[in-house]
C-alpha cells in the first residue's frame, strides 16, 4: 500500500466535503491504491449521526461518491500514464444501504473499476464495518473537458 494518500498527493488544496484535505469542516477521507482496488478507513463521529449510534445515510453516501471517483480517476491517470489525476464528476449513483452503520467505530471503503473507457468509469463500492457490509454503491464517473466547471478544481 502507498503510503502517502491520493488525496494528498494529488489535491492537496481541493475543499470537497468529502474527500478534500484542504477543508477544515469535511470528512477527509485518505485513498490508498492496493493491488486493483483503492481502499481507505476512516472513522465517524457523534456529530455525523442520523440517529444515536448510527452514521447518517448521507454521509454514508458521501463516502462512497467520493472514494469511488478517485477511484476512477487513478483507473484513467494509470490508463493513460498520465502525470496527473484527471477529474471526474459522477453521473449517476446507486446506492443500497444493507443495515445501519454504526457511528462509534471505523468504517473501511473498498472500490473497484468494473467498465471503462477513454473517458467513463463505472466503479462498485462497498462499506464495511466490523467486516460487515453496510452499503454498497455503483457509479459512473465521466472525465471532464476544461471547459466544465469543476476542472479548475485541481
């Protein structure tokens, strides 16, 4: 496993909520490339609860859209040997809770390219807590052009 997180390796200034280290407020989760998948852990909070104890379904969400895309976009820096990430937006997300998460341990993501092409990736995610899947997710990624607003992000 790389050591140092995609997140910070690639978009040490991005403000998503999610995945961005540069805001004080989000959730910062760290990506991890390992073999064919990206992995990260992270651990919630009471502050995130939908209900005591358990983690609230849209930041279940979050986590999931989030590490799914750098997902697809470290499938279509190594796809192409490019220098650098290209970045994705996500055109659509499906996700199925399985049961509650529980907010008072850590959770682990785990995602994996299924389907891709020169500029779309479909990526399967799933949450684990106790190695207990909570959810699952899958997505499609779409890298973006600079004339799209998102592609000064980075």
């Amino acid at each position: 496993m790389d050591t140092v997180a995609l997140q910070d390796r690639f978009a040490a200034d991005d403000i998503c909520f999610g995945c961005g280290p540069h805001n004080p407020h989000g959730l910062r989760i760290k990506s991890h490339v390992v073999g064919d998948e990206l992995i990260a852990d992270w651990m919630p909070g009471p502050d995130l609860e939908a209900f005591p104890g358990l983690l609230n379904g849209g930041i279940v969400a979050t986590l999931l859209d989030c590490h799914s895309a750098w997902t697809a976009a470290n499938h279509l820096m190594v796809a192409t040997a490019a220098a650098d990430l290209p970045v994705v937006v996500t055109a659509d997300l499906a996700i199925r809770y399985h049961r509650p998460t529980p907010s008072d341990r850590p959770v682990h993501l785990a995602a994996r390219v299924t389907e891709a092409t020169a500029r779309r990736v479909v990526v399967e995610a799933a949450l684990t807590s106790d190695g207990i899947t909570t959810a699952s997710a899958t997505s499609t990624f779409i890298a973006v052009r600079p004339d799209h607003p998102a592609y000064g992000t980075r």
